[in-house]
C-alpha cells in the first residue's frame, strides 16, 4: 500500500544505521522493501560474510518524520509498539526479538527499531495451504495467545502513551475521548463520515462501558498479515505476532473484530472459545452487553480506517471511504436493531 507516511531511506541511510548500531565491518547486502503495510516502511536486510548477532537477516522498520502530519493518536506510535514487544517476551505469545530501537533521531528524522527477521510468511499469503486440521489448531494456539496477551494489566485505560490526554482512571472516559479524539481529526481533515450518526448512537450505550473493571493489554491490529507462520513436520504454527503499535488498554471484547477475519464469530467457536477461557482462568462468556460493547468497537474501527485516508492516494482514498462509510451504516442498523430488540 502506497502511504505518505512511509520513511523511505536510500540504501546509503540504512547502511549507516546498521553500521552505527552494529559495528563498521557489517556489510548490508540485499535490501527488500516490504510493501504490504500501511503505516511505516519495512525493510528486510540480508548480510554479506559476517552476521549481526548469529542473525543472517534482520527487518528494519521505520517510523513516521516528524515534519508530516500523522493522527492524534498516531503520534510517537512506535514507543507503544516497543513496550509491548517488551511486555510479551516472557509470555507464551510468539513475538520476534528486538535488538535495537532508537528513538533519539540522532542518525535519521524518525524513530526507527530493528529486529531478527521471522522464518515464516503472514496468514493471508498461506491460507490456501493451510488444511482443515491444521486450522484448527492454528486456531486454538491464537486463542491461547490472545488471552495471554489480555492477561497482561495496565495501570490506566487507554492508549499506551506517555501523554496524560490519552491515560483514564475508567474505560468509559478512555473510549469516549478515543472516539471524540478520532472524530475531531476527522473533521479537521474534512473526511466525510456519518460523525453525528455514530454519536447519536453511542450515547445511550457509554454507560455498559463502565462494566469493564481492569484495563486488559489489547492489541486491536491481530488480523492475518500480522501473523507469521512456519512450517515444521508438515504443518503451520504461529512463528510470530507483530505489529502492535495501536495497542492500547481496554476490553478485551475489542480484539475479537479483527480476530474474525481468522475464525468468524468468536462466539460461535467452540475451539476458541475453550482454549481462551484455559489460559484467561474464566467461563468465556458473550452477554447482550458485551454484544452492544463490540458493536460500538467495530463502528470505532471503521471511523479509524475512514479517517487515516490522508496518507494514501486519490484512488485509495476514495476506495477506503466508499468502503468505510457502508460498513459503518451496516454496523450502525445492526446495532440500533440488536439494541431495540434484543
């Protein structure tokens, strides 16, 4: 995806930094631009003779210059990314392992970290291959690593940033400034999304959102290109989960949308179901208020992906506003049905 936001460096800059954090007699040999995020430019770096730290290949990944324009809660969003690889190293979530990040743009203008490279390829590209049995084990490990993930506490709700703006004593107040936060961006930068609507109809349903007591370590990115497989005895596992820099502190419920893009419903999973509730400790449960509550987190979703339109091109933009603003008033009408009648 073609994104403004992308820090592209000339091979010059990225031998520079390797050789300032690794030693002046590594040689860089190929550079691979991966082009399938969105947000930050990814590059894979192979090695001629020596390795960095047994590693013949490592991924660089570099954050957003400071002159361009990113969302409010886009900003510095590469910290959070760092601290949950941190929080997750001594879990049983598969993360990759970061050996170096710098954040004091000495070298270059942006935050940049670099870490070893995965043996596998995301979900997406290998889910053809992926046989019925394999999946279902695939599933029962995301589940387990999901609620490892939703095990880890926070100390206050909200985006994992150091800014006060973004830290709340209650859910309510984080998700309620989350969402009017989105839509003041989006209003400044003249995206065309039903705000009033999505306001109008949250505002009898802010209250359920106080029933979430302890903020749970979300990730809120966990679809299929942020997870690598490998392959070992003729099956798939989970080799590592990345991407985790929109995660914030919540509700653990807000996950399970982009878990659908892996096993549907979760409700509906039984394997899911029973191998979150074995790492979680408790009954997995999906009540008329938790139903209401992903409803509200799936609509925050799409305004989010309606609004980060100013980074891509005419096309893309179009494209993802289109798209946006339908699955928005899907979401909408199914909500306000599900809240009149069930």
């Amino acid at each position: 995806m073609n994104s403004n936001t992308k820090s592209h460096f000339p091979r010059e800059t990225i031998e520079m930094i390797i050789r300032e954090n690794f030693g002046k007699d590594v040689v860089v040999g190929a550079i691979t631009e991966l082009t399938d995020g969105w947000f930050n430019a990814v590059y894979i770096l192979s090695f001629v003779g020596k390795d960095v730290r047994g590693l013949k290949e490592v991924v660089l990944k570099t954050g957003v210059q400071e002159s361009k324009y990113v969302l409010s809660y886009e900003k510095n969003i590469m910290h959070a990314e760092i601290l949950v690889y941190s929080l997750l190293q001594d879990t049983i979530v598969p993360v990759p392992k970061i050996l170096v990040h710098d954040f004091s743009k000495s070298l270059v203008d942006c935050d940049y970290f670099i870490m070893e490279k995965l043996q596998g390829e995301h979900w997406m590209k290998l889910e053809d291959k992926i046989t019925p049995e394999n999946m279902e084990k695939l599933i029962a490990d995301i589940a387990r690593y999901t609620a490892a993930l939703h095990n880890i506490k926070g100390e206050y709700f909200g985006y994992i940033r150091d800014d006060k703006e973004f830290q709340f004593p209650d859910w309510r107040s984080a998700f309620q400034k989350m969402v009017n936060i989105a839509i003041r961006d989006g209003r400044k930068g003249g995206v065309d999304l039903p705000y009033e609507s999505i306001l109008e109809a949250f505002d009898p349903l802010w209250e359920i959102l106080n029933e979430i007591k302890e903020p749970c370590l979300v990730n809120f990115d966990m679809w299929k290109k942020n997870i690598m497989l490998a392959k070992k005895d003729g099956e798939y596992y989970i080799d590592g989960i990345i991407d985790h820099e929109r995660a914030f502190y919540g509700d653990p419920y807000a996950e399970f949308i982009s878990l659908q893009n892996i096993c549907g419903d979760v409700e509906d999973n039984k394997v899911f179901k029973e191998n979150y509730s074995l790492l979680s400790g408790q009954p997995f449960t999906y009540t008329r208020k938790d139903k209401l509550r992903f409803y509200m987190y799936k609509i925050y979703l799409s305004l989010l992906m309606g609004i980060e339109v100013y980074r891509y091109n005419e096309e893309d933009t179009k494209r993802m506003l289109r798209d946006c603003n339908k699955k928005i008033a899907n979401d909408l009408a199914q909500l306000k049905e599900y809240y009149e009648n069930a």
